[in-house]
C-alpha cells in the first residue's frame, strides 16, 4: 500500500503522433542551399567562360570531391572504393583545394566584367571593319589578352631593301580610314627571310625587319594616323612563311613582309590590376 505523505507524480501528457518526413528546418535549409546554388550558375551563365579555364574548374572539382575514375586491377583509384562504388575518402592522390575565389562573388563578377568587355570590343570592332570595308580582309582572334584582328593582305618587299614590292593600296587606305576614324591602336610586326641580308644596310635580318616597320609606320603617320596609336615591333627572319605547294623563292618572297594587327589597347595598358603575390 503506498505511503500516505509520497508525492503522487503525475504522469506526462502523451505527445501527439510525429508527422512522417522530414522535419521542417531541413527543407528550409535545402531550399537556401538551391537558391544560392542557382544565384552561382546565374552569375556563371553572365560570363563567357573559355573551354581552358572551364576544364580547369572542372578538373578541380572531380579532384576535391571525387571522380568516377576507372578501377584498374585491384588498386584503389581516385574517387574509388575497392568495391568499385564512388567514394570521396579512398584516392590515391590528396585532394586539391578547390579555388575558392571563383565562388566568391568578388571573383565571378571580375571574371564577368572582363569576359562582357572582350565582348563588347568584338562587337565594335566589327562594325568598325563593316564600315570602312575591311570586314571581309581581316582575321578575328579571341585571345587571353583580348581581342585581336589580323589583316590577310601584307606589304612585301624586295630582297635586301626596304622597297616595296607590293602593296594593296585600297587595303591600306581602309586601314588608314579605320585608325583616323576610330579609336584603335595597330602594331606594325616587320620581317625578313631566313638569312636575308642587305648590300646597302648594315646589319642583318634582325635590322632590315626594324627599317621596314619603321618605313610603314612613318608613312602612316604621313597620312595623318596618330603616333600614339601606332606600335612597331620587328622579328628579323626568327618567323618566316612556309606555306605547303609553294617553292621556297615563293616562300622566301613572302616573308619579305610587314603585317598589321589591329587591338583597343598598346601594350602600356595597365588592364585589371590583380596581385603580385
């Protein structure tokens, strides 16, 4: 019989039937982790990737969360149990830091700016050729330093001389038309055929490709191009021509020869200013 003075503890309300699921706070972290996962590939979607540095992501990727590598006999392979099921813990090689600068917001809206401004760039300078006519005389490069365009026609010379030999004379007016109109910068790039040499110059192949770019560009400058819009540089005969089912007299005679490029920028353009270290 039970004590008179015990406390009678009363018993605790039955709790009510759990709801079968999941519970709440996890679908509210699911849907913030989708929602910042897709403000990413928006942000990604905005920028023109190139394959190189996509590959590279990619590659970071696989190595810190674990490929589907093949298992090749009884060795253990990246992203492999022995078992041959996916696993993030077994590798052979440690797993690389992801870079994590390209997840920061920082860092994807850099890379965006300097992906729309290379856009922009093709965009103008292609109307630009469509306007003075050159559109269907140039070669368009996109590249890690920008964008650059490449005439087809070149000036020739004859051996040893800074004569010309030919020229197209409507080619290159277009050309002067462009850079008087238009804010672009071109670079002059002489050359010369292997062991090309001159009687009446002294020096060698290296100086004779340094007069020829020096002779194209004061003539531009004679036609009213800015100087501050020309840059010269020379190769000698470091970069001849060897086009397949030409003689090499055919061959040598097109590497006599100056070439123009066209970009925005010369090369004292600071650009985006990004770490030394």
């Amino acid at each position: 019989m039970a004590d008179k003075n015990q406390a009678v503890v009363p018993e605790c309300p039955k709790c009510a039937p759990c709801k079968p699921g999941l519970p709440a706070w996890l679908g509210t972290m699911a849907d913030m982790m989708t929602n910042t996962l897709t403000f990413f590939v928006l942000l990604l979607s905005f920028a023109k990737t190139e394959t190189s540095k996509q590959e590279a992501v990619y590659g970071s990727i696989r190595n810190a969360f674990g490929g589907l590598a093949h298992t090749v006999g009884p060795t253990v392979q990246l992203g492999k149990t022995a078992d041959n099921d996916p696993a993030m813990l077994e590798a052979e090689e440690p797993a690389k830091a992801f870079p994590i600068d390209f997840l920061t917001t920082e860092g994807m809206l850099d890379k965006y700016e300097i992906n729309r401004e290379s856009t922009e760039v093709l965009r103008q300078m292609k109307k630009d050729l469509s306007t003075v006519g050159l559109s269907d005389r140039v070669d368009a490069y996109e590249t890690s330093e920008g964008i650059q365009v490449q005439l087809k026609d070149a000036i020739t010379f004859k051996p040893g001389s800074v004569e010309v030999e030919h020229v197209s004379a409507e080619v290159f007016e277009k050309l002067v038309k462009l850079l008087g109109e238009r804010d672009w910068v071109v670079f002059i790039l002489g050359h010369a055929s292997p062991g090309e040499r001159s009687k009446e110059i002294p020096g060698d192949a290296m100086m004779l490709s340094a007069l020829r770019a020096n002779a194209v560009m004061k003539s531009l400058m004679r036609r009213g191009v800015p100087a501050a819009s020309i840059t010269s540089t020379f190769y000698g005969d470091s970069r001849p021509l060897a086009f397949t089912g030409k003689t090499p007299e055919e061959n040598a005679q097109l590497s006599r020869r100056v070439e123009f490029m066209i970009r925005k920028n010369d090369l004292y353009h600071e650009g985006h200013k990004v770490s030394g270290q």
